[in-house]
C-alpha cells in the first residue's frame, strides 16, 4: 500500500479532510495525518520515513529530515513560499516538488490593509485609552484616501492590495521587474520609496531580495511614510527597521514575517521599537484561506499520480 503522510496539521478539521481524501483512499493510498507539529528535524524525518508522497506546510524541511525519506518521491507543500524547504536536495534525491500559491491571496491582502489602518488609525492606543479611563486625546488619525500607496511586487496578492487600496481612494504605485499588471503605475525602486505614503511588500524571499530594503534604502522613505511586510520574513533588514522607528526616520510600521518563526527571541530588534503593529505571521492563517489550500493540496496530489503535476517547483 502506497503511503501519503501529512506531516503537519493542515488547520482543517476530520470533516473536511476526509471527502478530500476520499478519492485516494479508494484507490488504496494510505493517508497519515499528524496533528501536532514535528519536535526537530528528527521526529520530522521520523514521519516521513515511509512515505511515499508527502505533504509539509510552513515547518523547515532540511536535509536531515530528507535524508530518512528513503521512499519520497513527491512533496507537496501547503504554502506558497518554498525557502523553507531544502530543494536543492530534494532536486539531487529526484523528489518533485509542488507549492500551493494562491490559497492565501485574499487573507494576506486583507491584513496588509488591516495593518494600515491599525497605524493610521491608532487602534492599539485607542484599545488601551477605552480600557484605562482615557479619551480621544492624542489619537486623531489620517485616511487612506488621498495616499500614495507603494506596492513592492505586484503577483497576486500585491495586485489584490492594489485593487483594496484604490477602493479606499489611494493612488496606487508600483515596482516589480515586470510591468504585469496594466492597473498599476509602475515606478522605479528608489523613486517609489522617495514617493509612497505606505510602502507594501509583496516579494518571495530569495537570495536576490534578501534585505531587499536594507539601511541605505529604508532612509529613502518619507518621514511621514509607513512600512508594511505580510509576505516574506529576511526581505527587509529589521534591525535597521527598528533603528529607524526609535530614531523616527519613518512614521511606522506593520510586521507579519519575521527573519525565523515565531515565538521571537526577547532580545529580537522591533520588540522594543515604537509605532509598530506585529503579528506572529498570521497572515495566510483564516478559515476560508485553510479550505482554500487543502482544496489545492489534495489537487496536487492527485495530478502528480495522474502524470500531470500541477505548481511545479521541480
């Protein structure tokens, strides 16, 4: 019997998986869903040991824990970064890869907008003055409308935050290699960093951007400007973040992704730092997104069995 083992909890519930499986089952796949995460590398290794395809979500998967996959030879991973996991090896093991890029377009954006209007609208200091006897005094914010709203990638997500943000009546600017998308404005890097009022990631965490906004570019941005990052912990340099925020080179910033997963070292940099909304990468995590992505996971599965392997990675 063949073995597809899940190696860590989708965010669905028995329910759902069990008609998504269904198919498979009958045709005499044997399916383990673990619903705790892996301990280490180790324990990771330990459930992939016999199977024959597998499925990761955001948990590193490194060389250690492939090297006791002696049977794999189809990873489908439940997310649409894939830095996490070793390809290089997996290419060298011969194990194809798929990722499931699009599940979390609309959760991603969503938040990108609620980080916004957190900042601008001071809604963690208002929360503390209406539970602590205080008023509105300090707490006047500024509007969306009117802003020049910078997006830094513009594939899907960045393309939706562009769509949110022109209903809220921002002038929507753009850099990405490619002038993709029509709607938007493209604008070079230093130009839209210079210009935008809210400065939004929207890149994959590569070798190429990889502080992708480090100190020298971060100085660029208006005083008066905000920085959000829901898309890939390392593109920007938090440390020279933080630097900018204590010294007030620019107004704030919005945080989901971090340089490692949270929980975050008490010593990490933006802990300490002012105007900042962080979230502990929740970003992709709503109900419909987590529907959304094991709809695509079992898709994957089935097309790569059929000879048709679906968002290849290799």
């Amino acid at each position: 019997m063949k073995e597809i083992v899940i190696a860590q909890p989708l965010g669905i519930s028995k329910e759902t998986l069990d008609p998504l499986s269904a198919s498979l089952v009958k045709e005499g796949y044997h399916i383990t869903p673990y619903d705790t995460l892996p301990k280490d590398q180790e324990d990771l290794g330990n459930r992939l040991e016999k199977a024959d395809l597998a499925v990761i979500a955001n948990y590193p998967l490194k060389k250690e824990a492939l090297d006791k996959a002696k049977s794999l030879k189809y990873l489908c991973v439940a997310f649409t970064g894939v830095d996490h996991v070793d390809i290089d090896y997996c290419r060298e093991k011969g194990i194809a890869v798929s990722n499931c890029a699009g599940y979390s377009t609309e959760s991603v954006a969503e938040l990108t907008i609620g980080m916004v209007l957190a900042l601008y609208r001071k809604l963690a200091d208002g929360d503390k003055a209406a539970r602590n006897g205080g008023t509105n005094a300090t707490l006047r914010g500024i509007e969306i409308k009117g802003r020049t709203f910078g997006i830094i990638g513009t594939g899907a997500i960045g393309s939706r935050v562009a769509e949110l943000a022109k209903a809220f009546g921002a002038h929507v600017i753009g850099y990405n290699r490619s002038h993709k998308n029509k709607d938007i404005e493209y604008r070079d890097l230093d130009t839209l960093l210079k210009t935008a009022d809210i400065v939004s990631i929207h890149l994959p965490l590569t070798p190429e951007t990889r502080h992708f906004l480090d100190a020298k570019k971060l100085s660029l941005m208006k005083k008066s400007a905000i920085l959000i990052n829901t898309a890939r912990g390392g593109i920007i340099d938090n440390k020279a973040l933080a630097d900018c925020l204590t010294k007030g080179t620019i107004a704030g910033a919005g945080i989901d992704v971090f340089d490692g997963e949270p929980p975050l070292p008490e010593d990490y940099p933006l802990l300490k730092a002012p105007n900042l909304v962080l979230t502990p990468h929740v970003g992709f995590d709503t109900e419909e997104a987590m529907e959304r992505r094991a709809v695509i996971v079992f898709d994957n599965l089935e097309s790569y069995l059929a000879g048709n392997q679906k968002n290849t990675i290799c």
